[in-house]
C-alpha cells in the first residue's frame, strides 16, 4: 500500500487507495485551493488527519526558509485520462455528463422535446438549433452574399461554394465535393454498396433517404387529404410539403403559376414577356437567366468540366452529370406522391406533377394554349409561324418535329 504524504499548516493528510499512482509533486501551503481539492481522486473514507507538532526553524540571517516564497508554483497539465467509459460500446469520456449524453444513442432516450410540433430530441442543443424552424431565427449570415443560416455548419459549407473549395475528395477518381456527407453518397458508385434494405420486399437503396421514400410504397392507405384540391397522401409531411403549391405568395398574372420567392417570379415572367436580358459574347444568343448563358458558352470553349467517374464521358454542366448518373446506379429516386410513378431527376417529376394539377404554366400568346414543357410551346409557336425546320433531303418533306422527321427518315431507310 503506497502512502503520500501533504503538509497544509502543519496538518498531514495520509492517502491510503488501492492501484493509485504515485503522486509526482508535493504541493506548498499557497498552492492547495478548492479546485485542486475537487480534482483529488480519492474518498473522505480513505483520508486520515494527523497533527504534528510545531517546529519552526531557528532564525538564522539570509536562512531562506524564513524568507516569503517569491516563486510561483508549476501548475500541472490538464489531465487527457478519459476515466470514465461506456458499458455497452466502451467509448471513453472525461466526464460524467458527455458519458450521460452518449448513452442516450444505445438508450434511444430523447428528453428534450419542442413545444411547438413535439419532436424529440437527445440534447438540449439539438432542441435549440431545431427552434430556429419555427421561430425562423437564421443567426448567422455568410460575409460575401449575406444569405442567412440557422445552423453555422451549414454556412460554413455554404462558403465553399464561393471560395470554390472541396476539401473532401474521392480516392478512386479526381472528383471532389465541399461536404463529407456528398462524398459519402458518391464513394457508392465505385464500390455499388447499397447499406440501406427494405425490411418487407428486400429493395436495397444507396441513400438512407430513398428507404423511407421506398417504404410509402407499401402504405396502401392515403389517410391525408389536401383541403383545397383534394389530393391525398400517405404521410402528413407529403401533406404539408403539398400545401406550400397553395400558399405561395407570389402569383404570375398571365398563367397563375405561383412562387415563393419573388425573384422566381421575375425569371418566369421572361417566358410571357420573351425578355432574354443575358447574352453570349460569341454568338449573341440571349438567354433568361445568368446561368444560362454561362453553360452556353461552354458550347464555344468545348469545356466540359463535368466527368462521370464510372465511364469517363464528359458534361458541360452538373446538372447533366447527375442525371447521367443516374444510369449507372439504375436509381430513380424521385416518386410521384399521387401514383408512385417514379424518375431519375427531378424536373421531369415535376413535368409530371402537372398531369395531376392540371398546370400548364407555358401559354401561347396568339391563341392562349397552355402546355406542361417549354418545348412543346416552341413547336407549336413554329405552327403559328409557318416554319417547318427539318425538311428531308429524299422527298423534300417538312416537318415542324425533329422525333417525326427522325421517324420519317426511318422508312426510306428501310426502303432501301
């Protein structure tokens, strides 16, 4: 048994604890404070008080002893002993209330609830960060656009896009992204794992996401009604997410197409109007957005900064990257709520909500037709004007649609 002895004002403090370390310093009287007394790793059971006699030194001149202690005490390093540790995982923490908190991942235990739409939460913070939804708070706000966040994680990745950096990046191919979570979703092309499995048809699914999707599928009951156009869901989240179509503040005048954002409006009011404010300094063709003048002049450049990293073939934009993808990974992760068809990107999905809704936010200017897809509105505005663009070089027919002039030629190659 290992003994240590402490002498505070002539008091000895005798520590008796078993597989305790040897103590290293002894600590003058000035040093000893209340902080250090909490940090002593043993139990009052343990301590035991003996008084010693008094027994000063004589005075001697220049005896250093008598003279005030000028110096000021080592203070140790901060302990890295991680002392206490999870029963069930074994992960290590240094204090009592982190081991508390973790324990709640094995527990499932949520303490924290919200007052407001009664989620659950395991930490106090996570409740606070998760107020900021309802009461719209975005505290923090990104120095070169001045967007608004609510969480700083996600303004620090926000920054990235202005900064251009991506410091996460694949390790079998050249691709890099600005969060872990994107790099995480990508590495799933190379090695194909698909983690995340449907308990009831066994459909696997690369994205934790996709299962809860997957699994409406199985609900054949659509217990959630929308009040104003009667459409019906099967969770009441769909339902809520339907209800911003009727809330949307900000309404074209021409075809009622509504939007939540005012500079949306604008951009889709170009379509009505045909104001094309952006042009291509190469060619002069005008387009209605920044954006789309800035993938088209990839046309003159032939830059194609977009590679897939399974067959090598290159894009002029993101967005066609990630639709190509999509034929690799054989996903198709967008479903129509109303008849669960499904698609491979989002646009056409909401090309295809229109069936439902009955919108078509593309309308004809001379005879007031409306149409789903800008395309159809373009061909049919060629019928207004006359023009017939494909002409056949055999029998010298026109035809307004490329798909019916590719069709046509079929037959005089089968001709011949």
């Amino acid at each position: 048994m290992n003994f240590k002895d402490f002498s505070f004002d002539h008091v000895t403090v005798k520590i008796e604890k078993e597989d305790q370390e040897d103590w290293k310093n002894e600590y003058t009287n000035n040093y000893y404070d209340q902080d250090f007394a909490q940090e002593l790793p043993i139990d009052i059971e343990d301590v035991k008080i003996e008084e010693k006699p008094e027994n000063k030194p004589p005075l001697e001149e220049n005896n250093k002893i008598n003279k005030p202690d000028t110096t000021e005490p080592k203070l140790e390093k901060p302990t890295t002993k991680k002392p206490h540790a999870c029963a069930i995982c074994s992960a290590k923490f240094r204090s009592r209330t982190n081991l508390q908190v973790h324990i709640r991942t094995h527990t499932g235990e949520k303490p924290y609830s919200c007052k407001v739409c009664k989620s659950r939460f395991s930490q106090k913070s996570y409740l606070k960060i998760h107020i900021r939804i309802h009461t719209l708070e975005k505290p923090f706000t990104c120095d070169i656009c001045s967007a608004n966040f609510s969480r700083k994680d996600v303004m620090t990745k926000h920054i990235r896009i202005h900064t251009g950096e991506k410091p996460y990046a694949c390790k079998v191919c050249p691709a890099r992204f600005r969060g872990k979570s994107h790099l995480d979703r990508h590495e799933t092309i190379h090695t194909g794992e698909k983690r995340f499995e449907c308990d009831i048809c066994k459909s696997k699914f690369t994205r934790k996401s996709h299962l809860p999707r997957h699994m409406l599928t199985h609900l054949k009951e659509k217990a959630f009604s929308c009040s104003t156009c009667s459409l019906k869901f099967r969770q009441e989240v769909s339902l809520q997410k339907h209800m911003r179509v009727h809330d949307r503040t900000f309404t074209c005048n021409i075809c009622s197409a509504s939007f939540r954002f005012k500079n949306h409006l604008e951009i889709h009011s170009r379509i009505h109007t045909g104001e094309r404010p952006f042009a291509c300094s190469v060619c002069s063709k005008t387009f209605r957005t920044s954006t789309g003048v800035s993938n088209h002049k990839r046309i003159h450049t032939k830059e194609r900064p977009y590679q897939c990293p399974v067959c090598s073939f290159k894009f002029q934009t993101k967005s066609y990257l990630k639709r190509h993808s999509s034929i690799h990974t054989g996903e198709k992760p967008f479903q129509c709520e109303v008849c669960e068809v499904k698609f491979r990107n989002r646009n056409n999905l909401k090309e295809h909500l229109m069936v439902h809704t009955g919108e078509k936010p593309h309308v004809c200017e001379n005879c007031s037709t409306g149409f789903r897809r800008k395309k159809q509105l373009d061909l049919h505005m060629l019928e207004h004007e006359g023009k017939k663009p494909h002409k056949c070089n055999f029998c010298s027919k026109e035809y307004i649609s490329r798909t019916h002039f590719i069709n046509h030629l079929k037959g005089h190659t089968d001709e011949k």
